[in-house]
C-alpha cells in the first residue's frame, strides 16, 4: 500500500532499529572479552542469563555497572551499550528480561510482544538478583552501579531503591519510584530527561521533592528539543549532541563514584 509513493514497507523500514549500522563496538572487538552467562534469580524467574563484557587488558578488579534494557529485552543495541561502557575500563552486566522467553527474539515487534507477558514483579527481582550477581563476580570490586534506559531507566531507580550498597545510578528518562521508596536511596542520581517527554516528565516535580526531603545527592538534565529515546542511536528518535553529552556525564558520573581515586573525574565539582 502506497500513500505519496511511500509504501508501508518503506516506511517500517525508516522506523526499525538500524542496529548494524549504528553498532560502535564489534562484538569481536579484540580489546574486550564477551559472553553470555546465567545467574540465579529465587525471588523471581528462576534461571536468568545476561551479557558479561570486560575489559582485556585490565589487571586488576573492576568496578561493575548493571546495563538495562529498554522494553524489548537484551537487543543488538544494548549489547553494544555494554561493550561500550566495557571500553571505559569497567566490568559489564546486562541481564535480559526476556529469558523465561528463551531471550531476545530477533525482532522487536516480538521482543515487545513477549515483554508484555512478563510478571514485572518477578522481572524487578530479577534485575536485583543480577545486581547481586555482578557485584559477587570475583573480578568485580565489588562496587556497582546501573544505567537503564527507557524501562531499565525505571529499574536504575527502583535498583536505587532496593540496593543499599548501590554507588551510583543513571537513569535515561525512566519512571520514578513511588515517594515513599525514595528515603531508602542511598547512592547517588544522575538523571537524564529528554524535554519533550510529557508523559515521564510528569513525575519529576514529585520525585525531586522527595529526594530533596530525604537529603538524596542527585543531579538532574534536561535536554533541549529531544524526545523520549533520545540516546538509543538506532531509531529515529536519536539526537546526537544531546546523546554524547549525556554519555560523557554519565562516564564521568561513574568514574567519580565507582573508580580509584586515580581514575576519578571532578564531576560534581565541575
């Protein structure tokens, strides 16, 4: 079906995740080692398996960061996320959601229908389970953070809510936790936001109060002329500038708060 001489094809076509051309970092990227493993998850679905990405030539143990997916599982683009912030000198989980499904289909049109049938309340204990998971690997310092996008910008808050021990969450315009979770924060926020995102951005006003009443350290962008996905640079959605000056803060943002002292960028000061 044509309308103007585009066909719908067409236009599925210019809507659908461009992951291989948008891709950063090969999978066989001889800097980094790669592989997909399980973890227990009792409170939740069971038997769960992520991708785990480190660094080659680190030496010594690294600080872990928890890399969540948006709502349509473990896909192409967040495996290359992981491999990215991998290259920033960190060890790297990202768990999929979709496992009870046997994991990411393929396409997203199914990985957003099979996301749908999951029991978010076990899907929430899986992601703190794979928190619990990267934080006990041997090679893992044993200090962590998250970075969510979309959906997992939502479970960096929540994980923000369950963990304690978290030092450092990121969230890319995710849903906030209910008010009365807020006082259990104790790590750090970095927030990201797009502006034209009414529908996540309606809950800003209420959380930010409750962070300020429970003394929570934060920091919170906004950026200009974006929408909702802005960062994910395989759809339409993406915009450049905003997107490499969000991910330059978050590095910094987790190499304050997660490095030695040597690797430590002055970022709340800066």
């Amino acid at each position: 079906y044509a309308v103007g001489g585009v066909t719908a094809s067409m236009l599925l076509d210019a809507l659908s995740p461009r992951f291989a051309e948008a891709q950063q970092i090969a999978k066989d990227d001889g800097r980094i080692s790669v592989k997909y493993a399980e973890y227990s998850s009792p409170a939740g679905y069971g038997k769960m398996r992520g991708y785990l990405v480190r660094p080659v030539n680190a030496a010594d143990k690294l600080p872990g960061v928890l890399v969540v997916h948006e709502n349509r599982g473990l896909n192409p683009h967040i495996e290359d996320i992981a491999r990215r912030v991998a290259l920033d000198n960190f060890l790297v989980f990202a768990p999929d959601a979709l496992t009870p499904f046997g994991g990411y289909p393929g396409n997203e049109d199914t990985a957003r229908e099979n996301f749908a049938k999951l029991d978010q309340s076990k899907s929430r204990e899986d992601f703190v389970a794979a928190a619990n998971f990267l934080k006990g690997l041997p090679d893992c310092t044993g200090k962590t953070g998250v970075v969510g996008f979309c959906y997992g910008g939502g479970i960096a808050n929540l994980l923000a809510t369950r963990l304690p021990d978290l030092s450092a969450a990121v969230p890319f315009y995710g849903g906030q936790p209910p008010a009365e979770d807020v006082v259990k924060i104790k790590a750090p926020l970095l927030i990201h936001y797009a502006e034209n995102d009414e529908r996540i951005n309606a809950g800003w006003g209420a959380y930010e109060a409750a962070l300020q009443a429970a003394g929570v350290k934060y920091s919170m962008f906004k950026y200009a002329g974006t929408q909702h996905g802005f960062n994910n640079d395989t759809t339409p959605r993406y915009d450049e500038a905003a997107a490499k000056l969000a991910w330059q803060r978050t590095v910094e943002f987790f190499n304050q708060n997660l490095a030695a002292a040597s690797r430590k960028a002055a970022f709340w000061s800066g």
